[in-house]
C-alpha cells in the first residue's frame, strides 16, 4: 500500500466499539425494535471502518476505473476522502468543506438522539404521548439522528458498501418507524392521530403546523 494507514485492524476494532457504546448511551435501547435499529447502525459502522483503517476497496476499484482522471484517487488515508479526490481539494482533508460538514451532521445526529430519548423518557413516565422538543417537529426524531450520523460519515468517508447500505437502512428504519406507529395508535387513539396529522414522520416541515392541545393521558 502507498502508506501505512491501512491493515490496522485493531484501529478498526476500537472505532466500531467507541462508536456503538457512544451511539448505545445517546439511544438507550430496551425492546426488539430498538436492538434492531442499533444493529443497522453498527453494520453500517462495520462497512465504514472496515475501509477506513482496513481494506480501501472502494478506493482500489474505483483508482484502477477512474485513476487516470482524479491523480489523487490513490490507497493512501488522505485519498479515502473520495468526495475530495473527485472535486480535486487539495488540501488537508480534514479541513475540506466535505469533512467540516460532516462534524456538524454527526454531532448534530447525537444530539438529536440524546434530545429525543429525554422526552421520550419523560412522556413514558407520565404515561403521555411524547409531542414536544423534536417530537414537536418529526414523530421520529431517533431515527432522523441515526440517519443523519450516517450521512455526516458519508461525507467524510463515502465507500461504495456504505453508498449502496444508505438507502437499505432508509427503509430499515421507515418499517421499525411504522411498526411503531401502529403500536402508539393502539395505544393513543385520537391523540395520537391528531398528532401524526400534524407532524410529519421523518423531513420537518419548514413552518411547524400550531398544535392543538390534547388532553395528556394519565
């Protein structure tokens, strides 16, 4: 290889635990559905840093396909920032508007984990529908935080296993998001679907629709 930044297994080892442990205490999952969404999670997190500190398999067939065009598509750590490496930043990578993105989405995923699951956990203990903080904007603002970490990754390190997991996990997490919707229904009724009516599932609208007060049930 052209340096040392791959074959570091244990490198990759580290990174998957450090960030499924910090994903793990931000979403504090209890049931199935919840074990489930973190286990797309951790693959897509696997595939990541498999190439990452591994094996750069995206960047080996897409240099022998494209090598001639973009010079700087080559088996170092620096041309793993494929996103770069096709625009022709020359920079330091982790200084590129591509990867400066990336640390917004994926602090801002965490913390829409970790903002959520407090008021999650607080309804639960009332005994109430959780409709405020970001369940006022989306019904399902974990997931939307989950998806977003991803997409921060993506823009720092896309890989084509990553690329082509993206859109599986959309529908992954679309399915445990409805699963759980007909279990809230059951459970609501008319609150839950005065709520669903005016809040969407996943994409906040740009002006939130008023809220009609519902009575909280106890």
């Amino acid at each position: 290889m052209a340096d040392a930044a791959y074959g570091l297994w244990p490198l990759v080892i580290l990174n998957i635990a450090l960030f499924v442990m910090f994903a793990t205490s931000f979403f504090r999952p209890r049931t199935k559905r919840d074990w489930r969404a973190m286990g797309a999670f951790t693959a897509f997190l696997v595939a990541l840093f498999t190439e990452m500190y591994g094996i750069p398999l995206t960047i080996y067939l897409l240099g022998s396909w494209l090598g001639s065009r973009f010079p700087l598509l080559k088996d170092t750590h620096a041309g793993g920032h494929l996103w770069n490496d096709l625009t022709g930043w020359t920079g330091d990578p982790h200084l590129s508007p591509f990867h400066l993105a990336s640390y917004v989405a994926i602090a801002g995923g965490f913390w829409l984990i970790s903002a959520a699951w407090a008021r999650l956990h607080e309804a639960a203990k009332e005994d109430r529908l959780a409709t405020a903080g970001p369940y006022a904007r989306v019904r399902h603002p974990q997931y939307d935080g989950f998806l977003l970490v991803m997409i921060g990754f993506l823009l720092q390190w896309p890989t084509i296993p990553t690329l082509i997991m993206f859109p599986v996990l959309v529908v992954v997490y679309a399915r445990l998001a409805r699963s759980e919707e007909r279990e809230v229904a059951q459970r609501f009724g008319e609150e839950w679907s005065a709520y669903a009516e005016r809040t969407p599932a996943f994409l906040p609208r740009l002006r939130a629709v008023p809220a009609v007060r519902a009575r909280s049930r106890r």
